[in-house]
C-alpha cells in the first residue's frame, strides 16, 4: 500500500487560489508527490466553502470535481477510507446546499457546472 499525505484546508485553497501566496509551492508539491492525497469531510466542507467565498463558484465546483476525478480520497475520521461511491451521494447534498453547483457523472467523466438562480 502507498504512503499517503493528508491535505488540509490551507493546501486545498492555495492550490486554486492563483493569488495566494503559496499558490506556485502548492502546485509543486501535487506535481512532485508519489503518494496518496487523502482528506476529510470538515477538510472538505472548509475548504469548498473558502474556495467559494473567496474564489469562486465555478472552482468551488472544479475542486469537488477532482474528487471524483481521483486527485484524492477521503478519509473518514472514524478510521476506514470512504469509496468513491459511498460518498458521492454526501457530495451531490453538499454541493447541492450551494445552490448553484452540481457535479455529476457522463459517459465516464465528472462534470461540474453552475445553475444561475434568479
């Protein structure tokens, strides 16, 4: 089994936040690490929120994406990995809550896409 290394919330926003003054190492350290990328819920919730506010939708929206994409797993607190499929339901409620991000699955590939609300 490969070593893994737990992302946390500053890693996550510096990675998307092209103005963040860690933005260029962070980019680095996913470009040269061998390992697993491993996360959690609160990590998760934190930081799409952050990336929201501060950011944007949209990258809100790509950052959930990457999950499914396989950029990293989630680590439940409890002590056992949750797959993919366990936790895309936890993903759809919680990129629902936003209101205007969805994230869904076609002919092989994530998605992600913004529905303006009036």
């Amino acid at each position: 089994m490969k070593n893994s290394i737990i992302a946390d919330t500053g890693f996550w926003y510096a990675l998307i936040n092209e103005d963040d003054h860690f933005h260029q190492q962070a980019v680095r350290a996913l470009k040269n690490i061998e390992e697993n990328l491993i996360s959690t819920w609160p990590v998760i919730t934190e930081a799409s929120y952050l990336i929201q506010s501060r950011v944007g939708q949209q990258e809100a929206c790509e950052f959930l994406a990457s999950y499914h994409e396989g950029l990293f797993e989630i680590y439940d607190i409890a002590g056992t990995y949750s797959a993919h499929g366990q936790t895309d339901e936890k993903i759809r409620r919680f990129t629902n809550g936003f209101g205007r991000c969805l994230v869904g699955h076609f002919g092989g590939r994530t998605r992600s896409w913004l529905h303006s609300i009036h």
